[in-house]
C-alpha cells in the first residue's frame, strides 16, 4: 500500500510539471489567424530609374531598343503605402514623379543621338494589387527576402508648360524586399508600365501593326529604396487541429496506458502480498526510496522504436536526476505487442525501444554505464494491445 501511494504521488507530481510546460501545438502551413485593420501596413520611398520608349518608334528600322541609351533614360521619386490583408495577398496605392523622353523620329534620322529627344515631366498615380510568391507557394514564415508579383492599373500626367494631357496606364513588375529588422526593409522594384500612344504628347501617324504592344507608349523602370512596417507585423499560424486532436487522443491513450500499467503492478502486488506476506511484510517495513517501485513508461506507435511523445520523457528526466543525485543505476526494459510481429522480430523491436529511451536518458545527463537495457519481446500484459508498445524506465 506504501508504494502504490509513492506512486500516485508521483504521477500528480508528473503531471504538474506537464501542466508548466510551455504549450506549443501543430499549426496548418498555408492557413494563419486573421489581422487586424491597422496590422501589416507599410511605406515605401524610392529612388527609380525609367526608360521611355515612344509609339512613334513602332516601325522604324533604325530605332534604337536599349533601355541604357542616354536618349530615353531619366530619373525620379516614388513613395508608396500598402497593406498585406494575409501573407499571399496586398494592395498598395504607388504615386510616382520622374522625368520621362519623348523619343522623336529626329533620334534615328540624325543617328539617334540623345539630344533630340526633349523630356517632360510626369506624375503617376496607380493601385497595385500584390501575391507575395514566397508565402503563397511556400507556407507563411518570417523570411529575409520576399518576392511579390503584382499588376494594376492608374493614370499618368504629363506636365508639360501648357500641354497637360492625362493617359490611362497599366502597370506590372516584380517587387522585392530585403528585411534589415522586423520594422525596416530595403526594396526593389522592377517594373513596366504601358500607356496611351499620346502619353508623350505625340501621336504617330505611322501606320503600324494593330498589335495592341505597338500602338502603345511604353516605359521600363527600376527603382530602390527603403520601407517601414507600420503595426503589428507578420501573422500568427492558424492551429491545426486535426493534428491537435490526434496528439490529445494519442497522450490520452498513453495516460489510460500507464493507469493500466498502475493497475497491473498493484495487482502483482496484492497477489504477492497474499502469497508471501511475510516477505512483503518485511519490504513494506524496509524505507523506500522516492522512485523505489515505479516505473516510468514510454510510448512507441505500432513498428517503431522512435519515442512517439516527448511528454513521456518528463516523468523519466525526474527518476534521473533522483538517481544521479543518488547514485543509483536505471534499468531500461523494452516491451512490444505480442499481436503483430514474429517473436524473433519483436525480440529485437522491443531492444531497439530500450535503446532509444537509453539514448535519451544519455543525453540527459545520466552515464551510458549507469543504464541497463533489457527487451523482453512480444507481450500482451495491457489492454488494449497498443498499450503494450512501450519501455518502462525504473532504478535499480
């Protein structure tokens, strides 16, 4: 009766030191918890480097395509405010101000020289949807680079001395950012913008194919720059619980095991204790030890001698720091079910769990010459028959 109330007051003391354990649960990989309004904001400003080609280049033989020509190349400034809904998807609205060429049919009849193209400046005003690539094919995870596709649409204004003119554009572009911290990023843009054939001021009257590419002012662009995150940044994973479920029904069954195993030892011993009391009377008059008579299981799935729950471990690192503090030695019995399995096969099976709850012991701190191990193959002790695919741990 002594030992099986040390041991009901060992199992409390177990499962307290569980319940202080930092919970920590599975979680779905494409699936996170829902932000709030103001989480996930960000403000970008960037310095853009832009290359203008003309729809009146469309046709012409001589025309110069490289966008580093002097002749169609100017710079500018963009700033940008966006919000990431989830990790895949955002929206930024991108005001942009540069200088851009008006690349005239002078350029290529004279050489194409950079002279005779005049420039003019513009403001650009576009709304951009975004897909984040890394999140939306890989799983949400704080990462240092991020790519982001997007594509949207705006409106340019050419702000010439008396000849304004306004011009629908489409826009798309690769979006890259570099996160320095969880609050600043570096980005880089690179992007392509298409325009009205009169974006520039001119109309070409050249006949041209009715591809809608070649009736169209273009623009390539590059831009760098520095960002800030606004709020909380970055999502927490939505739990999956399915395979929450299955590990609480998993630590269940192992709970119900040990029960069965407290059961089972206390019956050997009222059945002992009938048989031989004096003897019995004897050892319960003996002082026994803090761990003296309890075994500490832990659970193996069906084939494997991979330990199935590291929770199992938290009544066994107790009986090892006891017995190092005391200079006491473990033993280490391995156990399969006696229903799957050859006898030879789950001989060895019921070896290599021994084994693998020593390697754990091991790398808690306990001397490998310390740790006995011993397989006693296929039994059917417990019920249900899972139960019995386990390694009990006990002092010697």
């Amino acid at each position: 009766m002594k030992k099986l109330m040390m041991l009901l007051a060992f199992c409390g003391l177990a499962s307290f030191a569980v319940a202080q354990e930092t919970e920590s649960y599975p979680t779905k990989k494409h699936q996170v918890v829902t932000n709030r309004f103001w989480d996930n904001w960000f403000i970008d400003l960037g310095v853009t480097h832009l290359s203008s080609y003309s729809d009146q280049e469309h046709g012409q033989p001589n025309a110069n395509k490289n966008p580093f020509w002097p002749g169609r190349r100017n710079w500018g400034g963009e700033i940008s405010v966006g919000k990431w809904a989830t990790p895949a998807f955002g929206l930024r609205v991108k005001g942009q101000a540069a200088w851009a060429t008006q690349v005239n049919k002078s350029s290529w009849n004279n050489g194409y020289t950079a002279g005779d193209n005049p420039t003019f400046k513009e403001f650009q005003l576009s709304i951009q949807p975004m897909l984040n690539l890394n999140n939306l094919f890989c799983g949400y995870k704080p990462r240092v680079w991020n790519i982001s596709l997007y594509g949207g649409f705006g409106m340019m204004m050419k702000m010439d001395d008396g000849d304004n003119n306004a011009s629908m554009m489409y826009t798309a572009g690769l979006f890259n950012t570099f996160n320095i911290t969880k609050r600043f990023h570096i980005n880089l843009d690179v992007y392509g913008n298409m325009l009205q054939e009169d974006a520039d001021g001119v109309k070409s009257p050249i006949t041209r194919t009715p591809r809608i590419i070649k009736t169209r002012d273009l623009q390539l662009g590059v831009s760098a720059g520095v960002g800030v995150n606004l709020g909380k940044v970055g999502w927490q994973k939505a739990p999956d619980m399915d395979a929450i479920l299955a590990n609480h029904k998993s630590q269940l069954n192992a709970l119900n095991a040990s029960i069965a195993g407290l059961e089972a030892e206390n019956n050997a011993l009222k059945k002992k204790l009938a048989e031989k009391p004096k003897v019995i009377e004897k050892e319960v008059i003996k002082e026994v030890g803090k761990f003296d008579g309890i075994g500490a299981s832990v659970f193996f799935n069906i084939n494997k001698s991979v330990i199935a729950s590291k929770k199992d471990l938290v009544n066994v690192k107790e009986m090892v720091e006891y017995a190092k503090k005391n200079n006491r030695k473990i033993v280490v019995t391995g156990y399969a079910d006696s229903k799957t399995g050859t006898a030879a096969y789950n001989k060895t099976l019921s070896e290599r769990r021994a084994q693998a709850v020593k390697k754990a012991i091991v790398s808690m701190g306990m001397s490998a010459d310390n740790i006995e191990t011993v397989g006693l193959g296929g039994v059917a002790d417990l019920k249900p028959i899972s139960y019995n695919r386990r390694a009990i741990v006990t002092l010697k």
